[in-house]
C-alpha cells in the first residue's frame, strides 16, 4: 500500500509537477497569486517525484545515511516548523515574505516531521534487526 501510494505521487510530480505545485499554493497559501517561484523549483519537484520513485521500488522504505538525512529533516520540521518553512518557502520562491501561509500549515508540518522521523526510527530499527 505504502508503495503504491508513493509510486502514485512519485509518478505525479515526475509528469504534472507545476500543476502539483499550484494546487499545494491554492491549498496552503493565503495569497498564491503573490507567489513567485525560482526557475529550478519546478525541475527540482521532478527530482524529488523520482526520488519517491526511487523509494517506492526498494523492498525496504528508507536504509542507511538516506534515513539518517530523512529523520533529520523530520526532526527539524517537528521541532522548529516555523523555520523548516520558512527555509523551504526561500528554496523555493523569489519572494518568500510576501507570502502568507494558512493557519493549519504550521501544525501539519509539525505532524510530517514526527511522521518522518518516527518512519526512520522504525527503519533503523529493522535494519539493525536484520
């Protein structure tokens, strides 16, 4: 299931990421229109929609320094969300402090932080299992 799920957004972001992009802005900020993405945003979403690709074929989710970077960036969105996302909106847009996130933003990032680095744990721990 997990596979499939990531297969699906991998194949997304490969194939449609800036209509990717534009629905995540719709959904997540208050003013999208004022949103002003860098040239590499859009390859950089394909990148990253291989990498789910890449993810999704393994037999395991995540294994070795690659869960390790994964946990770490976990960490760092549950524990600091405000700055996690203010770092990604500067990655990303020319003009990260014209844009308003919505309210729910924070916590989400929050909850896929504890997420990412709970799935790492769990990782790290049938690794050293096996």
């Amino acid at each position: 299931m997990f596979q499939t799920l990531m297969s699906v957004i991998g194949l997304l972001m490969v194939s449609v990421p800036r209509k990717i992009v534009d629905a995540a802005e719709t959904l997540a900020f208050e003013n999208p229109e004022d949103a002003t993405l860098r040239g590499w945003t859009i390859p950089m979403a394909r990148v990253e929609g291989i990498g789910y690709l890449l993810f999704a074929r393994r037999s395991g989710f995540l294994s070795g320094a690659v869960s390790v970077v994964f946990g770490l960036f976990g960490s760092m969105a549950a524990i600091l969300p405000h700055w996690y996302l203010n770092f990604g909106l500067s990655l990303a847009y020319e003009n990260p402090d014209e844009i308003t996130v919505k309210s729910w933003v924070i916590p989400v990032t929050r909850i896929l932080g504890v997420t990412a680095f709970v799935l790492t744990v769990v990782s790290l721990r049938s690794e050293t299992d096996n």
